[in-house]
C-alpha cells in the first residue's frame, strides 16, 4: 500500500480522580492516499479519543501519526474535521462562517477569490442560494451542510469526520452521505469517520476499522469493502458479500460485547473474594 497516513502505536492514557486510565492502546492503522475508512465500536471504546489526537486537538500519550510524510504535532488546515454538531456562529451567515476557516488559510488569496471558494463549496453541498442566510436560521441539516462545506473549503490533505450524520434524519442523512461521497471522490481526500452505523460504513468506505472494546482499546478487526465506486446505494444493498460482511461486523460486535460480560462477571467475582478475605482476616 501506498502510506499517505501512518498512525503507529497510538495510545492515550487520561487522568482521571482514579488513577490514569488507558484508553487507548498500540493503535496501528495505515491509509492510502484518497481511502475512506470507517471506524467502528461500543460506545465508550474510544473512537473520539482516536479522531481526536488524529485531529491533533487531543495530547497524544504514545506513539504518533504521520500525514503525507510529516509527524503531526496539533492541529493544521491539513486536516478538516467534521462534528456530530457543526458548532457555528449562530449570528453569522452561512458564508461568512465558511470564510472564517478560508480566511485564515489563504490570508494572500483576494477577498473576492476567498469568497468564491467559500461559495463554491456551500453550492456543493445544495446551499447555492442561502449564501448570506444566518446560521441560526438554518435547519440543523443545512447546518451539518454548512460545516461539511467549511472542512472542504479549507481543502484538507485528511477530512475527519465524527458521527457526522449523528443527529439527522434518515433522509438528509442519506442525501449527505451521497454529496460527501461525492465531494470526496472528485478531491481525493483521505478520510476517517466514526460512526456507529454498520450500514452507513458500508455504504460510505473502503475498510471497516473496526474497534476492540476500552480499556486498552486498539484495532481489532479490518474489513475490506468490495464494492464499486461510484457507489449506487441499491447496487450495494444488492451485492451478493452485503449481507455476510454485515452479519460479520455485527458477529464482532456482540463477540466484544460478551468479552465485556464475562471481564465483569470475573471482575466483580475479583472483588468479592478480597472482601470475603478481608472479612476472614479481620474476624
Ligand atoms: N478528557 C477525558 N478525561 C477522562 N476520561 C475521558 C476523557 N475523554 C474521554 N474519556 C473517556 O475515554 C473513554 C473513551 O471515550 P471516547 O469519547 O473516545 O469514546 P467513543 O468510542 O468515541 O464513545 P461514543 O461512541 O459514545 O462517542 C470513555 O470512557 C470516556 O469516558
């Protein structure tokens, strides 16, 4: 594989009023140039904390990442991150909330040539005629439309993307899944996303990251996805691997799920023999 993003060793360990905890453990993960790859989990198993320090606004414990050759080392407008909420300035417009990413990237770019890249991304993603409506005013998935627009105007090397249909309806989801992938195929941006939805990460990617539950959370499982691009989602929906690769997602889904059960079950069985010791030591 052609590396464009080496992330090796990845660990996070955050301190908490018990102790530190590891969060993250020895997550390795290659990507080539223009790959998607979906990263998927429990809840909790730190998926964010992954995207986060990818994204360069969380410390990294150990290990490091590399993006086109250079250690990161915080944020840069190499990489462009996506939020379940896209965080706008309610009170500004549209545009003006995709500038003020574009403004700082291409300080020597013409003010007039600033906004024509600010409103050529809004009209990619169907916002061509609210320019100069407030971000207040808009829906929530034109919002998610307009922080989409705002990572791509900044023309990142990497897109990070986090849950970033979380809180849309079914059918804007869709329609957004449809123009990113787009978007993404015409610039050929690399691309992680998190999500939690075993189909969108069919539809959306070329391997399924699929992560072991926390502590010490790294990859468990890679999945390749086999089918064609341009993707047609009824095409996907009926290839023949669909189903099996779904069912098997799924199967390390709950296999996770029960090796939580039983480190619990072993954990509160743990605990319980030291009280009954401390009980006998003590009478
Ligand atoms: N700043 C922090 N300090 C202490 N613990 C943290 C901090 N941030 C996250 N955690 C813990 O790290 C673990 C992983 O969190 P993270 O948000 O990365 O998980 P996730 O897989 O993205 O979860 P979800 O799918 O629910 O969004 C959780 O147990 C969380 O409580």
């Amino acid at each position: 594989m052609n590396e464009f993003v080496e992330i090796f060793n990845l660990g996070k360990t955050y301190d908490t009023t018990n102790g530190p905890a590891v969060i993250v453990q020895q997550f390795n993960l290659k990507m080539a140039q223009g790959e998607y790859v979906c990263v998927l989990g429990h809840s909790g198993c730190g998926k964010s904390t992954v995207l986060t320090m990818v994204a360069g606004l969380n410390s990294i414990t150990t290990g490091g990442v590399v993006i086109a050759n250079r250690e990161i080392d915080g944020p840069g407008p190499d990489r462009g991150v996506v939020f379940q909420s896209p965080c706008l300035m309610p009170w500004m417009t549209a545009i003006d909330n995709v500038l003020l990413g574009v403004d700082q990237v291409y300080p020597h770019a013409k003010k007039s040539e600033r906004h024509d890249i600010a409103a050529y991304y809004l009209s990619l993603v169907g916002l061509g005629s609210s320019l100069h409506s407030r971000a207040a005013d808009l829906s929530q998935g034109m919002q998610q439309r307009v922080g989409i627009a705002r990572a791509f105007a900044l023309r990142p090397k990497m897109l990070l993307l986090d849950e970033p249909f979380g809180m849309l309806d079914s059918l804007t989801r869709m329609e957004l899944q449809e123009i990113l992938l787009e978007i993404l195929v015409k610039d050929q941006v690399t691309t992680m996303m998190i999500t939690h939805d075993v189909d969108e990460a069919l539809f959306m990617s070329d391997r399924v990251v699929m992560m072991t539950n926390g502590p010490r959370a790294r990859v468990g499982k890679i999945f390749e996805v086999p089918f064609d691009r341009p993707r047609v989602r009824t095409e996907v929906l009926e290839h023949p691997d669909y189903y099996d690769l779904r069912g098997d997602m799924i199967g390390f889904l709950e296999e996770q799920d029960h090796k939580k059960l039983v480190a619990d079950a072993a954990k509160r069985e743990h605990a319980k023999a030291s009280e009954e010791q401390q009980m006998a030591s003590v009478g």
